[in-house]
C-alpha cells in the first residue's frame, strides 16, 4: 500500500539555490514597483468591501507575505482582489466583522485541506462559462457599488440589494456633487491615458497622486470642501496591527456561527483556490515555469487562517500584480517579499497622506477595476458558442449580480452537470436490430453488412451507460419479440454505471424468465470488471461473453442447438 506524503514543497526553498546579487536585484526593483501598484488597489478594496483602507494594507502585508513564502509559485504576488468585494460585503452585512474572520479561517482550513489532499487541479473541474460569468457578474457588482462615491451622493447606507441600490441612487440623484464627479472622471482618464505615456508608471497610482495633489489645491486656494477623503469615513492607521481574537456575533455559538458561515466559507475557498491557480497558471505561460498547485493551495490557506487574527480580509493570487511583477523582473518569491514591506512602511509612515486621498478617485480606480474584470470580448466571444454555454454564462452572471456568488456558483455547477449529461444523453444512442447488422472499427472489417438470423435480436448500445440513458433502454426493452437470443452489442459502452447495472440487471432476469438467452459482445475491460463485481456475469455465463459480433452470432446458433 502506498504511503501517503503532503505535496508542499514552498518555492522560496528551491529558488534561494543558487540565488546571487543580480537576481536580488531584479527582484528587488519588482517589489518596489509591485508595492506602489498594490498601494491603492489594497486600500480601495479594503474601503470597498466594507472594512477600511488599513484592513486592505494589512491583509497585502500578512497575507501577500505569507503566500510568498509558503505558496508554489515562484511570482505569484497575494492580496486583496476586486472578486471577494461582494462575498465580503455580504457577510459583514449578515454576520459582522466577527463571522467575516471566522469565515475566512474556515475558507483558510479548506484551501490547506484541498492541498493536502491533492487537489491542486480542481480548477479543471470549474467549467469556464461560469467562470467567466461569476468574474463578469462581480465586475458589473463592484461598479455598482462605486456610484455613491464617483457621484458624492454622501448616502450613508447604501443598500447591499443590487436592485435596491439603483433604486436609492435614483432617489438620491438630486445630491450629486459636481466636483466629486469631476475628480472621478479625471482619475479614470488618467489611468487610461496613463500606459500611452508610460509603461512603468501605475495609472492608479498616478491618479491618486495628481487629484489628492489637486483636492488639496482646491481646498486651500478655492475653497472647496464638499470632496470627501478617505480620512474623512475612516480611522487610519498608526501603527502595527494587534493580534486579536474573531469575536462571534451576540446569541451565537461558535458552532452555530460555523455552521451558517460554511457556505459562503466554501465559496471564498472556491473562489480563492479558482483565482489563484489561474494566476499562477498565466504566469507559468510568461515565465516558462511550472508551478506546485498543491503547495500554492496550503500556502493561500495558511494565509487566509492567519490574517484574521490581525483584522484582515480573504486573500489570493492578484492576476495583475503578478503581471507586473513578472514584467519588471521578478523571477523568485522574494520581489513578493519586498513588495509587503513596501506596503508596511505606508502602513506605518504614511497613514496622513492615505487619509487625504479622495473617494471619488477610488472610486475610478474600482472602476477600472471592474472594467479589466469584466471580460466583456470573452463574453462576446462566447456568445457566439454553443446556447448551453451561453446559458450557463449568463445564468451565473445575472444570478451573481441579483443574488450572490455562493447562490451563482452552485446553481451555475448544477446546471452545467445537467446540461453535460444532457449532450452526453444526445450523442448516446440505443438500437434494436432484427435484419440486418452493419460492422465496422472494432476489429471487423470495414462496413461489413451481417444477416441477423431470424431468431436473434441484436441491441446496440452506442455510448456510455449511465443513469440518463439507462431507462431509455428499459423502455426499449418492454417490447415484445418472437427472438430467443438476445445479444446485447456494447463495444462502445465506456463506461457503466450502478443504475445501468440495474436496468441491465432488470432486462436479463426478464429474458432469462421469458426463456431468452443473452449474449453480450465487444465489452471492454472496465465494463466487464462491473458487470462480474455485480453478478450479472454469473447470471449470464461468461462463456456468454464474446469478443465481437461475429462471435456472438456464432455463438447464438451453439445455444439454439
């Protein structure tokens, strides 16, 4: 019996073999740069989720260091991404900061588990239509929820409703501030103009730097005052995070509390382990490299069990920080490294200058955002595919936007079983032969006709046999016949399942009572390991049990005889 082994095999390890000062150096200018392009992406989502610009900056530090070091890709940069806004904003809604915590280190438990147990290819078991619905549906969520603060509308509580929320802005439409507006739309143009001039400079970053310069001028020379700032919604940071326990929500056991989080603690799992494999994935295409997905899932989970204790928020591979540090020479986790203690020197000595920066430009950042996010020419693209793929797109995406993601994944996934089973259902055909039988690409000869005796009855079997097709067959089955042999033809059986060993079971105990004999032809060797494991060999006789038709029919005149 082979022994079991974890498969975590961290990539910091192996890349430290051998490292040498031009490599640190590469690395070294990636963390920087990565560090100031993670700067107002962790604050505004930090602000977006629901918590605040120091809980971004902390989940960046703690979890983007922890996913470095521990994690099974050698460029992968962690963090807070635009795809947990809505699962978090949600969960703070229903269970407060507490549960958001407990959930996380549940979500945490469940990576480490799926990495233990080997399941690093689980995103070859995420069918890509809902993948790309689920992302456009929180793209579409995440610019919905901006529209307060690029409008400066000042409503205080937005509802969480989607169609709720348009609703309040449209009764709020009269609160617009024009110059919230305007810093909004600047800080838009600047970060898409920003990469026609410079390939290096964050567009992001840049328009943060130039309206919070441009705010601050307003307020001193033109007296307005009607912009809000970060430092005016939230309390900033002035020093190192504390440790500290979740607490759980009032008239609730921890139990309890688990036991109404496991949901949505699932989905941040699904989630987490979905966008980090991808990530590392495109980044394996760049850098010609392979990563562990094993080890990338236990480090992501030791992340996420961790950064609650410090107030932080779900955290995974960030697909556009981990471009950027690839793009600027990063080759080894330690530019993943560097890129966290840039972010702790904002952290602690840069907490008065994150407070002056304006909302409405945070909002255009979360804008953009959403807009990469939303892959919308993937969307077109598809829709030009096969309608159950497009049902399963815009089923998620609709169902993530009304309702939530953990309701979009899972209605998403059944509905994709169901339409597979269904195209399989299609390209599996039963027939009843009783005149004439064509042979051919089984070890016959090609287009071969074959007179069926008389007495003989051939049913062809062409495709897996499982639960869909299975009472068709039965049904089948039900008519009458004069034939004293039954052959049943299943060289293109590939598989068979317990509901198909029943209905066949069902049918081979009629004919057997009906005085019938049964033959069966081309099984393979899968199928006859079923069909001896369920008895129905033994039923049958495995002298009963020939190689193909011709045989079969040869052996059908032998049991006449």
């Amino acid at each position: 019996m082979s022994r079991f082994s974890i498969d975590f095999r961290p990539k910091l390890l192996s890349t430290l073999k051998g490292y040498n000062l031009e490599t640190f150096s590469k690395d070294f200018m990636a963390g920087i740069i990565v560090g100031i392009v993670a700067i107002p992406l962790a604050i505004a989502f930090g602000i977006a989720s629901g918590v605040g610009p120091t809980e971004g900056l902390v989940t960046a530090i703690i979890a983007g260091l922890l996913i470095s070091v521990f994690g099974g890709s050698k460029v992968q940069i962690g963090g807070p991404t635009g795809a947990f806004i809505v699962i978090i904003y949600g969960i703070i809604q229903q269970f407060g900061l507490g549960g958001l915590a407990i959930a996380t280190i549940m979500a945490g438990v469940m990576l480490v588990l799926m990495g233990v147990f080997r399941l690093g290819s689980i995103i070859k078991f995420m069918p890509y239509p809902i993948i790309v619905g689920f992302t456009g549906g929180i793209a579409i969520t995440i610019f919905s929820t901006q529209m307060n603060d690029l409008f400066g509308m000042g409503i205080e509580n937005v509802p969480a409703n989607f169609i709720d929320k348009w609703v309040c802005y449209f009764d709020n439409i009269g609160n617009i501030n024009w110059w919230s507006f305007a810093v909004g739309i600047l800080s838009i143009l600047i970060i898409i103009y920003t990469p026609k001039f410079s390939k290096k400079i964050p567009g992001s970053l840049l328009a943060i730097v130039i309206m919070t310069l441009v705010c601050w001028l307003l307020e001193r020379f033109a007296g307005v005052t009607s912009i809000a700032t970060i430092g005016d919604l939230y309390t900033l940071p002035s020093g190192l995070p504390e440790w500290r326990l979740p607490s759980i929500p009032e008239g609730e056991t921890i139990f309890s509390t688990m036991q109404s989080l496991l949901p949505v603690a699932f989905t941040i799992a699904m989630l987490g382990a979905i966008e980090s494999l991808l990530s590392a994935m495109v980044a394996d295409g760049v850098i010609g490299d392979k990563h562990n997905s094993n080890t990338e899932l236990i480090g992501q989970g030791i992340a996420n069990i961790v950064v609650p204790f410090f107030g932080g928020i779900p955290a995974t591979g960030a697909i556009a920080r981990t471009m950027a540090n690839i793009n600027n020479g990063g080759r080894t986790p330690i530019a993943g490294v560097i890129h966290t203690v840039v972010l702790l020197c904002v952290l602690l000595l840069l907490g008065g200058l994150v407070g002056a920066i304006p909302m409405p430009c945070l909002a255009g950042v979360l804008i953009m955002v959403s807009y990469n996010m939303s892959g919308w020419r993937t969307i077109r693209s598809m829709c030009r595919q096969s309608r159950s793929d497009i049902a399963i797109l815009f089923t998620t995406l609709l169902l993530t936007v009304i309702f939530d993601l953990t309701i979009a994944i899972e209605i998403g996934l059944v509905l994709a079983v169901v339409l597979f089973m269904r195209r399989i259902m299609e390209n599996t055909s039963i027939s009843v032969l009783t005149d004439e039988l064509g042979v051919h690409n089984d070890g016959e000869a090609d287009d071969e006709k074959i007179t069926i005796p008389d007495f003989v009855e051939v049913y062809e079997i062409d495709g897996p046999f499982f639960f869909g097709i299975a009472n068709k067959f039965e049904e089948m089955a039900r008519t009458r016949s004069s034939a004293k042999v039954r052959i049943i033809r299943m060289r293109k059986v590939s598989f068979i399942d317990a509901t198909g060993l029943h209905n066949l079971e069902i049918f081979i105990n009629a004919s057997l009572d009906g005085g019938r004999k049964i033959i069966l032809s081309g099984v393979n060797e899968n199928v006859f390991r079923s069909l001896d494991r369920s008895g129905l060999l033994a039923k049958v006789g495995k002298e009963n049990v020939l190689a193909n038709i011709h045989a079969a029919l040869d052996r059908s005149f032998e049991v006449m005889k």
